[in-house]
C-alpha cells in the first residue's frame, strides 16, 4: 500500500483530473482485492443540543484524571466547545 501511495501523484491533482473515489481507491490498493461496502454519509454539526452534552461526557472521559486535575488547578475549571 505504501508503494503504491508514493507512486500516486498528489490527491488534489488527482481529484482536480476528475479521478472518481472508487478510481482513487483502486490505485491505493493495487493489486490487492478489496470489496466495496455500501457508501455512508459523512454529516458534521450542528450538533443536537440533546446529544452534545453527552458526547461532550464522552470525550472528557479519555482524559486521565491527573490531566482533569492540573487542568482544573490551572484554569479552575474544564471548559469544552464544540466548534463544529
């Protein structure tokens, strides 16, 4: 896959020659089978109001507790934004 990678001109020339994602795709991988799975929709934001505090909950979770505690010793809280 990396040769093949290395070999490829850049993406936005490639995209900018009008090279579809699946033509893209099938010089990544070469000679390599692959199956394509049904496409999904990729959405950004807004975020659901209901939904942001929870994943918000989540991503605060990956933090240890000792970075919760010296960001809390800094700032004296933890402040989070959604920024899409």
């Amino acid at each position: 896959l990396e040769d093949n990678i290395r070999g490829m001109p850049p993406l936005s020339a490639m995209l900018a020659a009008g090279e579809s994602q699946e033509a893209i795709a099938a010089k990544i991988v070469g000679e390599m089978s692959c199956t394509r799975v049904a496409p999904q929709v990729v959405r950004y934001g807004p975020c659901k109001t209901e939904d942001l505090r929870a994943r918000m909950v989540s991503t605060l979770k990956l933090l240890s507790v000792t970075e919760v505690r010296g960001i809390l010793e800094e700032q004296g809280q933890v402040e989070m934004e959604c920024e899409f």
